[in-house]
C-alpha cells in the first residue's frame, strides 16, 4: 500500500487512525490467539473495572524507519517486562514477552504506511495497554481483560524538539510514597491533568512533581524522568521508588557510561540545590530527550545551560540514543529487533 499522505515535516503528537491494531481476549485464565481489527472502537461492558476503578494500564515504544529501509524496534522487551510489574501491581494477568512482541511487530508491518519516512524525525508511536473489563459492579478485579496495541506516526511531543524548553516545579504530587508511581497506569496520568494544564497556562512545557514524603527533590515530569550534568562531569538521575523506570533514562545511563565515559549516578537531586548542575533534560519514549532551559521553583528560575541553546552533553546523549535508534549507530545487544 502507498504511503499515507501525511506532512511528515509537521507531525506532533496527536491521534490519527491508522489502519489495523492487535487486540486479545483473556478469559478462563487464558488469552486468546489475538488478532488484527479495522475497528479503532472499543466494545465493552458499562460495569468494566477499568471504567470505574482505573484498573488498566499502558506502555509506550517507537519503530523507527532506517537510511536503508528497514525498520527497528527499540527494546520492546523491556516494556513487556514493564507491563507485566504494571499487571502485578493492579492484579492483572500477565501478557507474555512474547505474545506482547509479537503484536508490536503485527501492528508495525500492518502499518508500515504509516512510518515516518527516515530523517523527517518522526517514528512510529505503539501504544499497548491492557485492561480490566467484563459485567461488574464491586470493588475488585475484574472477570476478563483485553490487550491491545495500536499505533499513531508522531513527531516531537514537546514542541520544539531539541530547542530548551522550562518547566515549572508542581505543588501537587503525582503519587504517593508507596502508591503506584512506578507502575504505568492511567490513575497516575489522571492526576497530572490539573497540575499539566496550571504549567501550561503559565506557558512552562509542562511541571515537574518533588517526592510526595519531603517534597525537597526532584522526581520526573509527568511524561518524563528527569536526568542532570552535575559540574564534576557526572550524568545524574534521580533513584524513587514513585517514579516510572523509564526505558530511556536506563539507556541513557548506560550510554552515559559505556559511550561517552562519564561516572553516573542514580541519586538524589535536591531542588535547593540545582546550581550543582549544568545541564539538564526531560527523557523518555515521547519526549526523546527534551532540554529543561530552566525550572521555575516559586518566584526563582533557574536557568540551566542556557534558555535558547542545547548543551554539548545533552546534545551528544541525543545523538548517540536516536543514532541507536535508527540505526546509525552500534546498537548495545539485545536493543534493537528488525521489524524487516
Ligand atoms: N515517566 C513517565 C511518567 C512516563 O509517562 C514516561 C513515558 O513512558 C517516562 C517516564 C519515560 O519512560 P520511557 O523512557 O520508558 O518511555
Ligand atoms: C511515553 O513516552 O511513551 C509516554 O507514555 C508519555 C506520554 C505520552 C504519556
């Protein structure tokens, strides 16, 4: 099929319908083989316990279209494997590394169309997401479950991509100490509505949350983590146990490390004491790697690297990880599976 007539130039990250998506039943204790649907509705019962009481959850991985044509997908191991922690925290059955692949790779050759073309800077979005659903009414887990994968060609999600954006610090926590922070389910998007839309409205990107018990560091944006330069060289990130694993962050860390030789570390970065660093940036599957220009924290901005310019760390983390990521460059083992 020809390509989508899409300007690839202008994408954002907003919802357009392609043309198949993966969806599969779990009933009985099992799921069912799966298989791939026209139909971007979903059909289930009103009583749905991810209707009620949030039990559902999300992953979030990109197919990147290569200089020679073919087509990668970055780790989507690890997000299966995030998934299924996701499913132990809300008592939802696990989908398999496997079957949870497989439906990627179904979805992306489904809508190869729909790849943004190598260069133009865009990738395909995948979304799986798994939730609760069958006729009930009370305060438990649901009698039967769906998995399905979809996918949308996007752009940059912060507008500007590689240009600095600020952020504003939050009064509001996203999590709670021992809640459901580090899992990825809707309850905790949810509640970063409010707090994304009051950012927003003051024209900052979006906020940053402090950790809900002393609401002295910083944990992660609400699509994001949240990774430093400190003065002495060190590539920082903050260690909580209400922050998701971003798959990036870890990549990062690694990269940090074995590519570019600076000591990492996963710690505490206190708000009060942001001029320890030169550099920082938001991460994560959407966002890639966004700089923070500055972060407001009350009547002070700190500003970083600079308002207008990417820093020389920040931009060598980008090049290396989207080099990595469409092929570019020497993937680490195991980072990349052909699509084709
Ligand atoms: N933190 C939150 C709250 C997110 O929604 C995301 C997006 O997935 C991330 C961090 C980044 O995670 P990853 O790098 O695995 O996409
Ligand atoms: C992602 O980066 O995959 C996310 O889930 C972030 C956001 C779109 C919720």
């Amino acid at each position: 099929m020809s390509s989508a007539t899409i300007d690839w130039t202008t994408l954002g990250f907003s919802y357009i319908k392609t043309d198949l998506r993966y969806i599969s039943h779990w009933k009985d204790g099992a799921w069912d083989a799966g298989e791939l649907t026209g139909d971007n509705r979903v059909h289930i019962s009103e009583g749905s316990t991810a209707l009620h009481y949030g039990q559902q959850c999300f992953e979030g991985l990109k197919a990147y279209r290569c200089r020679d044509g073919s087509i990668n997908l970055f780790r989507p191991d690890q997000n299966a494997a995030r998934m299924q922690r996701s499913c132990d925290r809300l008592l939802m059955p696990h989908v398999s590394s496997e079957q949870f692949i497989d439906a990627c790779l179904q979805v992306v050759r489904a809508n190869e169309r729909f790849i943004p073309p190598y260069g133009s800077g865009g990738a395909l979005y995948l979304r799986p997401y798994l939730i609760g659903v069958g006729d009930n009414i009370g305060v438990r887990t649901a009698p039967e479950f769906l998995f399905s994968v979809f996918c949308v060609p996007v752009g940059a999600y912060f507008k500007g991509g590689l240009t600095p954006t600020n952020f504003v610090v939050s009064g509001y926590d996203r999590a709670a100490p021992n809640g459901t922070g580090a899992a990825k389910v809707g309850g905790n998007y949810a509640a970063s509505l409010l707090p994304g839309q009051e950012a927003k409205a003051q024209h900052f990107a979006d906020c940053i949350y402090l950790d809900p018990e002393t609401h002295t560091k910083i944990e992660e944006v609400g699509s994001a983590n949240f990774f430093a330069v400190r003065k002495d060289g060190t590539f920082v990130t903050p260690k909580s146990p209400s922050i998701l694993a971003s798959i990036t962050k870890y990549s990062l860390l690694h990269i940090a490390q074995h590519r570019l030789g600076m000591p990492v570390e996963e710690g505490e970065v206190y708000i009060e004491r942001l001029d320890e660093y030169t550099e920082a940036g938001a991460c994560g599957t959407a966002a890639v790697i966004t700089p923070i220009g500055g972060i407001q924290h009350g009547e002070q901005l700190h500003v970083f690297y600079s308002e207008s310019e990417v820093g020389p760390v920040t931009r060598q983390l980008y090049d290396e990880l989207c080099g990595i990521q469409y092929g570019d460059r020497e993937a680490p083992e195991g980072w990349i599976i052909k699509v084709k």
